[in-house]
C-alpha cells in the first residue's frame, strides 16, 4: 500500500491531515452534542463545551504519525521523510497562528 517515493510522501502527508480534520471535528461536534460525556460518566456535573480550535488542529496533524510509524517499522525511509515535510511545516504554522495561546 505504501510506496517507498518522496513525492508520494510529501502529497500522503500533506492531504491527510486535510481529509481527516471534517471527521474529528464531526467525532467533537457528536460528543458535545449528545451529551456523551455525561452519559459516559454518569455525572451530570461535567461541563464541556468540546476541543478548542487549536486542539483540533494539533490532532489533525498528529494524524501524519500512524502512516509515519508504519511506514518505519517497513523502512520506507523516503515516504517518510516525505512524509514529514508537510507535517513539520504544518506544526509551524499551527505555532505561530496560536502562539499568543501559550505566551
């Protein structure tokens, strides 16, 4: 399933973190909108009103890990490196777009 290509690894991992960011969010919209934490709980006293953006942006981006571990456990060392370019360039922007959250 993985091919052992730089350029299939850059695009890999430059699109997933894009395909799989609608189904976290929909995974987040569920969990608050159901209620489930409560019901998981059983405490009707837990408020929570979700992950903040920042948060599910940085899981979005952590998508890139799964491949990236599989593709290393097969030595695929070129989609890895591929892989890792859109993912370090990702954590950069997503630092600097929500630097004044840590500061």
């Amino acid at each position: 399933m993985l091919k052992n290509k730089f350029p299939f690894g850059l695009a890999f991992g430059a699109l997933l973190p894009l395909i799989c960011y609608p189904l976290i969010a929909y995974l987040d919209h569920l969990i608050t909108a159901k209620d489930l934490i409560n019901k998981i709980t059983g405490n009707s006293n837990i408020i929570w009103g979700g992950f903040k953006l920042s948060t599910l942006i940085l899981l979005t981006i952590c998508t890139n890990l799964i491949p990236t571990i599989l593709a290393n456990r097969k030595r695929l060392d070129e989609f890895v490196r591929g892989i890792m370019i859109p993912t370090v360039v990702y954590c950069f922007i997503w630092f600097f777009y929500f630097w004044k959250d840590f500061m």
